[in-house]
C-alpha cells in the first residue's frame, strides 16, 4: 500500500493543527484553574470561620429582580437563612430542616471545584480584598434550558 506524499503532509497539518487547538482550548481553563485556586487560598488566609453574606439567585421565576437571601454562617456551618423578598419589609426565615440546602462560602468553593472538574461552562469573578466568588455562574448543560445557576453575592461580613 503506497500513500501519497501530498495524503501524509495533510494528515500531519491536521494533526499538528488538531493540537494547537486543543491547546487553545486548555488555556482559559488553565487560567480559571489558576484564578480559582489563587482565591480560595485568599479566602482561607481570611480565616472568616463566622460571617454573614447576602446573594441573589437569577433563574427564570425571578429573571431581573431575584430576591435577597442571607446566610449566616457560625464556626464553618450555615445556622440561618433569611430571604428578603423584593418590595417587602419583613424577611422570612427559613426553616431548619432546610439549612442543609444553603452554602458557607467553602461550599461555593467547592461548588465550582465539581463544576471544573466535570468540565460545565463557568464564569466566576472574585472579590479582589477576601478572594470571595462574587458572581457564580454554571451552565450544566449547554443543551438543556434551565439548568444553570446563577448568583451575585451583595456582601460579606465578618461576625
């Protein structure tokens, strides 16, 4: 079997094109890893075992003006929650049997950490003093409609 020269130069440039691509791709994740990594060591230099952080959650049910819930957090663990709804003055607490559904700033961490390590599409920004996610944004699926979270956080307080 004989192959010709000019089938040999093509299969060698798309090889060689197929690996510049492929290492094109891996720098922004490259860059998201390092980003990530950098500011979780920011956060855990913080050493903020006891705080309070607000956030909005977008999603289809509130698409411009999600309401406000509070998380405070004691020794590392989320002891409340409390939502502010939009245009209403009282906050309404969540139940404690639902407090395992809300995240310490660690479970953010490690919310993106799943995200990268299966590969989902993920846009974070960081607060530039404690090294906290800012805005969290996964798409799960690129296929599927509805599955992404979305969150700005408004604020965090030591207490």
């Amino acid at each position: 079997m004989r192959v010709a020269a000019s089938s040999i130069r093509r299969l060698a440039f798309t090889a060689a094109w197929s690996g510049v691509l492929a290492c094109a791709a891996a720098f922004p994740a490259l860059a998201q890893d390092a980003a990530f990594k950098s500011h979780r060591e920011q956060w855990q230099k913080a050493a903020l075992s006891s705080y309070e952080y607000g956030y909005r959650k977008f999603c289809e049910c509130h698409p411009d003006t999600p309401p406000e819930t509070r998380v405070t957090v004691r020794n590392g663990a989320v002891v409340g929650v409390r939502h502010r709804p939009v245009d209403y003055a009282e906050e309404v607490p969540a139940e404690q049997r639902n407090l395992q559904f809300y995240w310490t700033v660690d479970g953010l961490f490690d919310l993106l950490a799943s995200a990268y390590e299966r590969g989902v599409r993920v846009r974070v920004a960081y607060d530039e003093t404690l090294g906290f996610p800012t805005e969290i944004y996964i798409d799960y699926d690129a296929e599927f409609i509805g599955d992404e979270l979305d969150l700005k956080l408004t604020e965090v307080k030591a207490l």
